[in-house]
C-alpha cells in the first residue's frame, strides 16, 4: 500500500487539485442547502428586497461553483486514476517480463484474473480508498466549526453522526469474515479457461456435458458469493444513512427546543437542518473504503506473488562465440515432484560439437535443453558457459548466440514473412525464400497464418520452425525432437540439410530418432535424469550397452 501511495504522490500537483476540487464541491454542496434554508426562512419575515437578492445571488453562485467544482473533480480525479494505473500496468509488466518463465507455474485462466482483474482492480485504490476520506474529513472539519457558531451541543450531534458512520461502521464492517468470492472468481476463471480450450477433446470423449455442469455450479457460487457481498455492501450503505437520518431528526428536536428556550434564533433552524442532511453525503460512501481496501490488498498480493520470485537474470555478456558447455553434477526438480528430472548429470560439450541426446520418455531431455536455455535454473551443480556461470549471463546475451527449435514452437498471426522476420529482421525476400526452400515448405512469403499456426499441418508447422533455425545467426543450435510430423523421405533430406547447415556450428539435439546418429560426433544416452552413456555410434555399438539394446529392439 505504502508503494501505491509513493506513485500516486508523485503526480502530488494533480493529487492536490484533486482534494481542492473535491473539497471546495463538498463544501459548497452544504453551503447550497445552507443558503437555501436561510433563504426560505428570511422570505417568511419579509425582510427588505435587498437582502433576499443577495441571497438568491449567493444561492446562484454556489450552485455554479459546485457543478464547476465537481466536474473539476471528477476529471482531475479520473485523471491521476488513469495515469496511475498505466504506471502500475508498465511497473508490474517490466518487472514480468525479464521472468516470464515464471508463467509456466501458473494456469491460465489464474494469469488472466491476475494480469487484467487484479490490475484494474487497482483504480479503486485512489478513487474508493485514498480519496474519499480526505475529502470527508475537510468538509466535516469546516461544518462542525460552523455550526458551533450556532449551538456546541448541534456540533456535537454532528460529531457523533459522523464518527458512526465514518469511523465505527466502517470498522464493524473490515472486521467481517472476508467473502470468498475471490477465490471463487479465479477457480471460475480457470475451469472456464480450460473448457473452451479443451472443448473439442472434450466433446470427442463425451464430457463436455459433465464439464459444462461443473462449470454451471462453480458460476452459481460464485453468484452467490458475489450476492452476499453486495448485499454486505448494500447493508453497510443502508445503516450509514439510517445513522444519518437519525442524526439529522436529532438535529431537528435539539434545534427546535434550542429555540424554544432562546438559545438559537428559529431563522437559523431550516439552515441547521438542512446542513446536517447535507453533510453526510460524503460520509455515505466511506463505509465502502474497507471493502475497497481489502480488494486492493489482495490484488497487489495477488500481483506481487508473481513478480516476487527473485529469479533475477544475469548481467554479464558473452564475448566473441561458445567455446565450451560445462556441466557438473546438475540436478533440477520440478516444484511438488516426486524424484528430481535430472540428477547429477555431468556434461562437456565443446565449440563445433553434435549432439544427440537420446533415451525413453521422461528420462529429462527436454529438461536439460531448458537448462542450457536458461527457462529454467539448476537446483543444485554446476554449468558454466565458457568460464562464466550460466546464471551470471544475461539471458539476451544466451539468445543471441542460441537458435532454437522446440517440440512446440509458437507462430504469431501474420504472414510466412512476418514470423521468419522474427529470426533475422534484415533478411532480405531472396534469404527467406531460400530457408523456405531448403526447409521443404512451399509456401509464397504473403500467406496468411493464423494465430498460433492454426491454419498449417503439424509438418509445415515444423518445418516453418527450421527454416526460422536456419536463418539466425548463431553458434549454438538446441533443437527437441525436430521432424516428428515429416514422412521418412522429407525427415531424411531435413536432417542431411540441418548437418550441412551446422558445419561450422554446437548442435545439442533431443531425438527419439534412432536412423543417421552416426554422423553424430557424440550419442548421449539417458535414463531416469542422468547420462548413463556417452560416445560415438561406433563405440556405443562396440560396448554393446543401452544404446545397442534400443537399436536392437
């Protein structure tokens, strides 16, 4: 909170203007009513013609200085609102970014609740938190002093009336239990996220109909929930005004004995009451602030948790190309897991190298390609990029010198061109007809691709991806599984294309793959996290170990 309110001074001008506005349409929406109560009681006695038109002229310009005031306030409000939150929004997005692979702990539809509700939940922080008791507070400061010019006993009724419904109903109602709806909201969010996304598997297995109800009953309680804090809000808006009526009756009765027994001149009663009628206005809406502040709370909690992470990039660059990978008794675990994916695995791969990385599922390929892509960080051992530690490095300075291709690559909507463009913006339409060719893809640079690919085959989507792979220049190559779509004939020419292409390159490749590793400088074979075997076709043939039993099989 403390952060939030360190932004929101630093449009302090604004800010100050804000409460100016705000008190000056405070105060002169009570001095409209006050006028008008003195207006109507002098017109009862007659007085000279002068002085009701004095009246009626103070009455006019209080009228127009509060529509003015308001309207100021209002626009200058929403404005330091707005501009607070685009500073939120860049704050919490340049935090995100440099760790984006924090995302991958979180599901989807819990990130969309987070990255657009929680944000803009955060414009309530000024407007429904911040604002309105400042507000409150100078205008009830200038009326209770008023109002002792006339009787200290109507102040202190006021004083009563406003402690209760700005201090004492706002308590009552922050120590409630807090409602449930949050979490009902982001579970809804998240079921919802994975229905439509997985709508079509479950429509071919006969369970969108059982998805759908359960989606229907977490949406009714979340209604319900969302109902009980209404009416919680309703309740706390009904007793602020019932206080506030009951004060303003109590004004009346102790003003009107007031002036039985001559202590208050009766042509100030209507004013006095319609002041306390008035003043209350800007009490009202204080029994929300708690509420307010509570959702505030845990949304920047909510924010927060993602961008506390502290898995700070590195800030050293790499220097001239790859000359050597080091790895030494690595080992990762994958958060709640029941066994490490890698397990003191030890690895030299040097500048020029290829790699095939091979064995069963599960056995931490993959995981050890996120490794050496800085996804992810080891949790315990050693990698060392030339002589620098891999966590030291920035992760740009590790992409520029790495070309990747995955199991799953993304394809943004736009053209063949747009997403080759990505891997070398300078390329020229003849280089990127040429990858296009050498990646067996006949496609024309202006064709259309839809948002993730969703209009190409599995084998154009892949080779899409080595055509992007072979035109970025780099010295390091790390490429999962990369022809799993093509026919056998197109998987061969691809692969003769990626060692011709790789010459004077470090290819660390995950391959399930069995044909063509003897042109591989070294096969590493894996099991259960760790490289139980390492060495040339020839000489894992020769030691007749796991890799000949998998070519045997």
């Amino acid at each position: 909170m403390q952060e939030l309110v360190a932004m929101i001074w630093q449009d302090k001008k604004d800010v100050l203007l804000a409460l100016l506005a705000g008190t000056i349409s405070g105060l002169t929406a009570v001095a409209l009513f006050a006028q008008s109560g003195l207006l109507i009681s002098k017109a009862a006695l007659m007085p000279p013609f002068y002085i009701i038109l004095i009246l009626t002229a103070f009455l006019k310009l209080f009228g127009v200085t509060k529509s003015a005031s308001k309207y100021a306030e209002r626009y200058i409000s929403h404005r330091v609102t707005f501009k607070f939150i685009s500073i939120v929004r860049m704050k919490f997005f340049k935090k995100l970014l440099p760790q984006a692979h924090v995302l991958n702990h979180y599901k989807s539809g819990d990130l969309l609740t987070r990255i657009t509700g929680d944000v803009e939940q955060l414009q309530n922080f000024f407007l429904r938190v911040l604002y309105p008791p400042f507000i409150a507070l100078f205008v009830f400061m200038v009326v209770i002093l008023f109002s002792l010019f006339f009787s200290p006993w109507i102040s202190l009724l006021l004083l009563i009336g406003i402690v209760l419904t700005s201090i004492v109903v706002p308590y009552i109602l922050f120590r409630r239990p807090y409602s449930t709806s949050t979490l009902e909201k982001k579970e809804l969010t998240i079921l919802a996220t994975e229905y439509f996304y997985g709508y079509r598997d479950l429509v071919l297995h006969h369970q969108n109909e059982s998805k759908a109800e359960e989606l229907s009953a977490l949406y009714k309680g979340y209604g319900n929930s969302r109902r009980k804090e209404l009416d919680q809000e309703q309740t706390s808006y009904l007793w602020n005004q019932l206080i506030a009526l009951f004060t303003s009756f109590s004004v009346v009765f102790v003003g009107a004995y007031l002036t039985s027994v001559g202590q208050l001149d009766g042509v100030y009663l209507a004013l006095i009451v319609l002041i306390s009628l008035t003043v209350f206005e800007s009490a009202v809406p204080l029994a929300l602030v708690p509420i307010f502040a509570r959702h505030t709370k845990n949304a920047v909690g909510r924010l927060e948790a993602i961008t506390s992470k502290n898995e700070s990039d590195g800030t050293q660059h790499l220097k001239g190309f790859i000359q050597q990978i080091q790895l030494h008794d690595v080992s990762y675990s994958y958060p709640a897991a029941t066994r490490p994916a890698l397990e003191k695995l030890s690895l030299n791969i040097q500048a020029g190298e290829k790699i095939a990385i091979i064995g069963p599922s599960g056995c931490g390929k993959t995981t050890l390609l996120q490794l050496l892509m800085k996804e992810i960080k080891r949790t315990s051992g050693v990698i060392r990029v030339n002589t620098t530690d891999i966590n030291d490095i920035s992760s740009q300075s590790m992409y520029t010198h790495m070309s990747t291709m995955l199991q799953h690559n993304h394809f943004f909507s736009g053209t063949i061109k747009s997403n080759l463009l990505m891997a070398n913006e300078e390329a020229s339409d003849e280089a990127l007809q040429e990858v296009l060719k050498k990646a067996q893809l006949i496609k024309n640079l202006e064709d259309p691709i839809f948002e993730k690919g969703g209009n190409l085959s599995g084998g154009e989507k892949q080779r899409l991806a080595f055509a992007r792979l072979l035109l970025k220049e780099s010295d390091l190559w790390i490429v999962d599984e990369p022809f799993t779509s093509l026919d056998v004939s197109t998987e061969k020419i691809l692969f003769n294309t990626l060692h011709e292409e790789a010459a004077n390159k470090t290819v660390v490749m995950v391959t399930h793959s069995l044909a063509d590793l003897d042109q591989f400088d070294r096969i590493c074979v894996m099991l259960r996290g760790q490289i139980v075997e390492c060495g040339t076709h020839q000489q894992l043939v020769e030691g007749k170990g796991l890799y000949w039993e998998m070519l045997n099989q």
